[in-house]
C-alpha cells in the first residue's frame, strides 16, 4: 500500500502546486484589474491640459476628448478661466469622473481664476488644487450663453456644507489662501507651482467607486549628501491646434470687439484707397474673429449698431476733412460700444484699458491713414484717355524705351515711341495711351522768330 500511496501523495501535491499557481496569478491579474493603477501603464506621462480664457463649446469638446484619448498617469487641468460664455458642460463633467487616470485641477499660477462653470469644472476633479493667490467664485451664471439650470456637482461631496459654500460665492469670489482652506468643493489643497503639484502628487491614492490608483511622481534620490525629490514622471502640455487659437482670439469680449472695429477700419480704407486688395484680406480675417466672438459671447446687440454708427460718423466726418463734433461723437458712441459690448458682468466684462487703447488706435488710422488716401484720391483731378493724346509733356528720366514724363504735373510711366530715345529734360507728345502707359513722340522746340531771322 505504502508503494501505491507515495505516488499518489506525490501527484497530489504537484496538482495542488498547480492550482495555487493558477489561483495566484488569477488574485493578482483581479488586483490590477480592479485595484490600484487601472488604466495605467508605466511608461503613461502626467498630461497637462491648460483650460485658459472664456470657454466655449469648441474649448468644452476639445478637453473632453483630450481625457477620452490621451494615455495618462494622471491628467492636470491648468484652469485660469474667468467663465463659460457658452456651451454645455455635461459631457465634460461626465469625461473628467470616468476618465480612465485620476484627474487633477490646479487653479493656477497666481493671480489665476477659475468663475462660474469653470470652478464646476474644478469641483469634478478627483484632487482640487490652487496656486496661492489664486481665486475662485461668481458661480452664477455658471454659463452665459445657452444654459439654463446649474451644472451638476462632483458625487460623495457633503451636500449641506458644499451647498452653504455655493451660496456664499453665487455672486462673490474668495482669494485663496492657507487661512481659508478648505473652499469646500472647489479647493482643498494649495500648491504654489506645477512642478510642485506634481511633486506633491507622489504616493496619492484616488478612489473613485471600486477603483483605486495610486499615484507614482516621485522618488528620493541622494545628491551630494542629500535626498532630493525627483520627478520620475514625463510631463506633457495638451494645447489646442492652430485654428482653435487662431479663432479663440475673439473669445474675450475686448478682443472681439478690437477685431470688430478694426475689420470695418481696414474695410473702409480698401473701399476708399482701392488698392491691391491687402488690407482687405487683413479686414476679412479681422472679421472672421470678430465673428467667432459674436457668435460665442453673450453679445448686448445694440452695442454693435452703437459701433456701426460710430464708426460711420467718425468715416463721414474725416472723409469730408470736417472732425469737429463728428469726430467727437464718433469717439463716444465708439467708446459707449465697447463698455457694454457683453452681459458677462461680473466675472469678466470688457477691459476698459483695452476698449479705450482699441478705440484710440482705430481713430489714430482714421485720422492719419483714411484722411490721407481720400485728399489724394479725391484731390487730383482725373484726365480722360481722350484728353491726353496730343499734350505736349517734359521728360524726366530718359525713354529708352521706357521712363517716365510729367503732364500738367503729374508723373506718367511712358514709352518712346517706334523706339526712339528721348532724354531726361527734352518734350514730347503724346500720342498713344495703353492702360496706363503713354506713347510718346519726340517734338522738336522751334527757336524764337528774332534768332530766326539773325541767323538769316
């Protein structure tokens, strides 16, 4: 019997190693599935998305996608944003509580904001961070344009002493600083600077339902006698394309309005000067951002004919070389337009510097650029083709063939007719025009009657 057991004992221990082995590897492949570090590989960098700027639908898609797309250890939204102007925040709510890596706000560097729909954005993240000096609040509205109930809040917050916090910053703003943290549901920490945040971060457990990361930035390392700590994580910065910031030009209200104004300066000097068509290429792209501001920024419509009129009196009274109470007026209703150019009051109304050096610089080109082409232009007289043929002109500088002569003072480009070579000072007629060229012939001065008759 002992003979038959041996083996068996023996079969039976390495089944038993087999299924410890099995059940081994099956425990750790649920941790990592369902514990620490989910969705994150070792090699994934702290992604950086800076929210700057008033947002808007195209900003709102844009960050939502970049946390649906990018692989990340952790994603840090860099918020200085006085606001929503418009769009719908919901889907960028839901993105930053089911992003695949724990999700970072840090309202910062100081003097950052983060108004209205922008600190909800902050109040999503898994951490909430703040440069000190930086400010939070103006919750309401928390969009300008296009949203009609409150955006949701981050779950698990406790609901009395964050709504106690709603109400009090609704139409206030708070400075943060080491005194008055916690700005419950918006600010919990402060750190003073990114690369600090990140440093800071090492070692920070986020768990978000059944699943848990832990966060590695950092480790110790000695240098010369000294344990530093080192970042170990690659950072990096999430911005959006080319056209995004290109049209995002005209996302404040004192920009939209500069581009406005400027894209009906510039259209109205290619209208008078008719020139190769540059300054009207520069006013349609004024326009262009101009418009994008319009169609995103909560506009006070009657701003904008208050600018059409002002800037049609300030044309009138400068194209007639008449300023006096014209340029006067203009200037006001100029300034008047750009003051109440949006309803953002109070998280971010128009810059009153920038609406005053806008609209200074906008009379300035009026004043110097268009007064200068329309005296030009409407000062010389014009001369019929007709008129010209068979005017005796002064050569300038030599036809051979070509130059260029004077008629009744004005400079003509021309050609020596039949290729004859005329030189600077003597006369010609004219005997032919092409476009704007003249076809000269060369006349010979006949002398005075009484050295005629001397030399005789």
């Amino acid at each position: 019997m002992s003979g038959v057991c041996c083996p068996l004992s023996a079969s039976y221990a390495s089944l038993m190693r087999i299924v410890r082995t099995i059940g081994g590897v099956m425990l750790a492949l649920g941790v990592v599935l369902s514990g620490s570090a989910m969705a994150q590989t070792e090699g994934d960098p702290i992604v950086i998305i800076e929210v700057g700027d008033p947002m808007d639908q195209r900003l709102i898609d844009y960050v939502a996608s970049t946390i649906r797309s990018e692989s990340a250890h952790a994603f840090v939204l860099k918020i200085d944003s006085p606001g929503v102007s418009s769009g719908d925040l919901s889907r960028l709510f839901q993105a930053v509580v089911e992003a695949p890596a724990p999700v970072i706000s840090w309202i910062g560097p100081s003097p950052a904001v983060a108004y209205g729909g922008s600190a909800y954005l902050a109040n999503h993240a898994d951490i909430r961070s703040a440069a000190p000096g930086a400010s939070v609040g103006y919750l309401v509205p928390s969009v300008h344009k296009g949203a009609s109930t409150p955006p949701s809040t981050r779950p698990g917050l406790e609901a009395e002493v964050f709504e106690a916090t709603e109400a009090a910053l609704a139409e206030e703003e708070v400075t943060v600083r080491q005194a008055a943290l916690p700005v419950v549901g918006f600010v919990d920490r402060l750190d003073p600077a990114l690369g600090q945040l990140i440093l800071s971060l090492d070692g920070e457990i986020v768990t978000r339902g059944e699943q848990v990361f832990e966060l590695d930035t950092a480790r110790l390392e000695v240098i010369e006698g000294e344990e530093i700590l080192v970042q170990t994580r690659q950072v990096k910065f999430i911005k959006t394309g080319l056209l995004d910031r290109f049209l995002r030009l005209g996302a404040r209200p004192e920009t939209a309005f500069l581009f406005l104004l400027f894209g009906i300066a510039f259209a109205v000097f290619e209208f008078y000067a008719a020139g190769t068509g540059l300054m009207a290429f520069v006013a349609g792209l004024s326009v262009v951002v101009a418009g994008y501001g319009l169609a995103t920024l909560p506009i006070w419509w009657p701003a904008v004919g208050i600018l059409g009129v002002g800037m049609g009196i300030l044309v009138w009274g400068f194209s007639q070389n008449r300023v006096g109470w014209r340029a006067a007026l203009g200037t006001i209703l100029l300034l008047v337009a750009g003051f109440t150019f949006t309803t953002t009051y109070p998280q971010y109304p128009p810059s009153p510097w920038m609406v005053v050096v806008a609209v200074a610089a906008a009379v300035t080109f009026i004043w110097y650029s268009l007064t200068t082409v329309v005296r030009g232009r409407f000062a010389t007289p014009t001369v019929g083709r007709d008129e010209l043929i068979g005017k005796r002109c002064l050569v300038v500088d030599t036809l051979d063939p070509l130059g260029v002569v004077a008629v009744d003072g004005a400079r003509w480009q021309a050609t020596a007719d039949r290729g004859i070579e005329i030189v600077a000072g003597g006369a010609g007629e004219i005997v032919g025009v092409t476009g704007l060229l003249l076809e000269i012939d060369p006349v010979t001065l006949q002398a005075p009657a009484k050295k005629r008759e001397d030399s005789s």
